[in-house]
C-alpha cells in the first residue's frame, strides 16, 4: 500500500513539473514580445509607418514619430492631413478652429454627432507602438513563435475591443468616458482576429493584426472587418517636433 502511495505521488510531481514547464514555454513567446516592446521605448526614439484596410478597401497610411516621450502623428483624414500629439495620458489634435486638447473636444461631441464623436473615439485609442503591443497582448490568446514571428488568435473580448473603439478599464472609468464622449460606442458580435510580431535580436521590426465581426449602430448592422499593419524604423534615431500651439494643450488635468 505505501508503495503504491510512493509510485502515485511521484506520478502527481511529475504530471505537476510538466504541466508548469508547458506553462512556463507556453509565456516564453510573450515575454519575449514584451522585451521586444520595451527595449523599443528604451531606445528613446523611432518613427513608424500604420497602413489599414477595411475589407478589401485601403484606408491610408498614418505616420509617426516618438521622441522625449512625445508622439506626434500625422493623419489622412477626408483629402487632408491632421495631427495628433500624445504624451503620456494628455492627447491634442490639430483641428480647423486650431489646437484642441481631448477634454475640449469631449465637450463638443456631447453636442455634435459624426466627426466630432469619431475623432474623439480615434484620439483616446491613439497609441505610439511600444504601448500599443501591450495592448494587443493582453487581448492575445496563446503566442506561438516560429522562426522570428510570434503570432496568437485574438479573444472574443479583445478583438471587440479592438473593433469597437474600447478602452480597457474599471466600469466607472468606463461609464466616465461614455458620458463625456456622447453616445454608446457601436456593439461588436462574433468579433475575432489575430496578431503577428516580427521580432529579430530582440528588437521588434513589425506586428499586424486584424480584426472582424458584426457593428451595430442601433437598428443597423452591418460586417466589417479591418487588417493594421505596423512598421518601424530609425530607432534611436527620430527626432519630433511639437509645436508650441500643441504643447500648451498637453497640461495635465
């Protein structure tokens, strides 16, 4: 009797050290990523390049520059550019009136609806890379690597999140955002995805992920489906301007 005792606790160590080094390989791919992500903001500075497609349909190339924890983005939007600055939770956009912080603009769409409400959904989702690859870790399941490209399928939750313009957060803090940005964001249903990162010798060089499912607007419904791809480049070596008309948007609450 006490050797079979024996025979069935060796058993259960071994069944428990396998299960944890099948744990412990199983997050190998994401840490890795996520060293990637912060020898990127160690570095101090890098520029990169966002293309989008909705569908089959090429939405533009957003470009940007992050330097003395400062992003500066330029956006393609309706035949024009607009620029985006963020520094730490503080965001300004260039409008037609001029310089506008996040809370100035979070006040106009309680009172406008269409572009006033998009632009602030787009700004507070707005994120220099090194941040947003956190994000699209989090909403990762699994990551395997082969060769120097780490790919996962995204959850249902996070590839809503990513479809629906979501933040991450508390309920309050949510409810908080919703009420100062006017209506309810679009619902999400049957969201899915997935994510790459190329990583060599540390250094991560690019990531795409897409994302797709059914939007509702109210009564109406419609697919989408959207592929972001990022690319980067001169890290260590960006420099980005802020103009003063910005800077004095970026104080903090």
């Amino acid at each position: 009797m006490k050797q079979t005792r024996s025979v069935d606790m060796k058993a259960a160590v071994i069944a428990a050290a396998a299960l944890g080094l099948a744990s412990a390989l199983g997050a190998q791919p994401t840490q890795e990523v996520q060293q990637a992500a912060r020898a990127l903001a160690r570095a101090g500075s890098y520029s990169w390049k966002t293309t989008m497609q909705f569908g089959q349909n090429r939405a533009g190339t957003l470009t940007g520059k992050y330097a003395n924890r400062t992003a500066v983005i330029t956006i393609p939007f309706r035949n024009q550019e607009t620029q985006v600055v963020i520094r730490g939770r503080q965001r300004a956009v260039k409008t037609q009136e001029g310089w506008k912080s996040l809370a100035e603009l979070e006040q106009e769409a309680q009172q406008q609806q269409g572009p006033r409400r998009f632009m602030v959904m787009m700004l507070r989702n707005l994120a220099p890379p090194h941040w947003e690859v956190r994000r699209l870790l989090r909403a990762a399941q699994s990551v395997k690597k082969e060769g120097n490209v780490y790919s996962a399928d995204l959850s249902a939750e996070g590839a809503r999140n990513l479809m629906s313009f979501r933040r991450r957060g508390r309920p309050g803090q949510q409810q908080q955002a919703q009420e100062r940005e006017g209506p309810p964001a679009p619902q999400v249903e049957n969201g899915k995805g997935w994510v790459k990162f190329w990583v060599r010798d540390g250094k991560l060089q690019k990531y795409s992920f897409h994302v797709e499912g059914t939007m509702k607007f109210g009564e109406r419904e419609f697919p989408m489906s959207r592929t972001t791809t990022v690319e980067l480049s001169k890290v260590g070596e960006t420099k980005a301007e802020v103009p003063a008309e910005a800077k004095a948007k970026l104080q903090p609450r």
